[in-house]
C-alpha cells in the first residue's frame, strides 16, 4: 500500500461524514496491511473471514475506489421521498376503514405507495420523534 492510500484510508476513518460502512472497509484494509491476519482483524472487527477476504481483493483490484458502496440493483422511484411522506399523511389523516390502529400495509394501501415506502417514512418519522425527545430532555 502506497503512502497517499493509508493517509486517506486514515482520515476516511476520522471522518464523521464517512459512512461507517466506509470506515470498516478502511480499519480492514489497515489492518491486514499492518501484517495482522485475516483471522485476527475479522475477529477484532467482529466480522467474517470471508468479508475481510472480500475488501482486501476489492481494494487489490480497484483501489480506495474499490471501497465505496456499488450503485443497488433495482429501479429507481418515481416519486420524491416528500411526495411519498405527504401520501402517507394525508392517508392517516383519515380513520382507518378496518378495525383497530394503522398498520403499514393498510396505510400503503390507502396511500396508494408500497409497504417499503411507507416504513422508511415512519422510520424517519420515529428517529426524528427520538431526537426531539433527548434533546427536550436534554440528553446528549
């Protein structure tokens, strides 16, 4: 590994806007170019030989760029994640038309977008319900 690499690999480790996918692809390579076994850096990183095996090849064979998440499979929506949030709302600002609280799938049926859809609404919804909550209780 070159100089210019492990720098990078290091501040990529440093940043806080590196993802913390990104950050352990750059512990893995670090460490296996540090002369530990592939054994020892999956059992510090609390990860498979395999995968350590699998970063290692990718670095060798593509480089830092060889670490970066690939673009998934699949189409992309053709809705914004506002217009999906906005269906949601409007969907659950009615009564449910069966008995008992909304579920996912009830609330994508009505909504008229995918169960998946509607999660990642209410997933981002709960996370930013947890943030107010610790900082209106002033936890940190």
């Amino acid at each position: 590994m070159n100089d210019l690499d492990r720098e990078r690999l290091n501040r990529w480790l440093q940043s806080s806007k590196a993802s913390k996918r990104v950050a352990a692809r750059a512990r893995i390579i670090l460490d296996f170019d540090r002369g530990k076994s592939a054994a020892e850096v999956a059992d510090s990183l609390g990860v498979s030989v395999a995968l350590v095996y699998r970063w290692v090849s990718r670095y060798r064979e593509n480089g830092l760029d060889g670490l970066r998440d690939c673009p998934r499979p699949g189409r992309p929506s053709k809705l914004t994640e506002q217009e999906v949030e906005g269906m949601v709302r409007s969907a659950m600002k009615k009564s449910p038309s069966h008995r008992g609280p909304w579920s996912i799938r009830s609330v994508a049926r009505v909504a008229g977008v995918s169960k998946w859809q509607v999660e990642k609404v209410w997933k981002k919804s709960w996370s930013r319900a947890q943030s107010a909550k610790s900082v209106g209780s002033g936890a940190s």
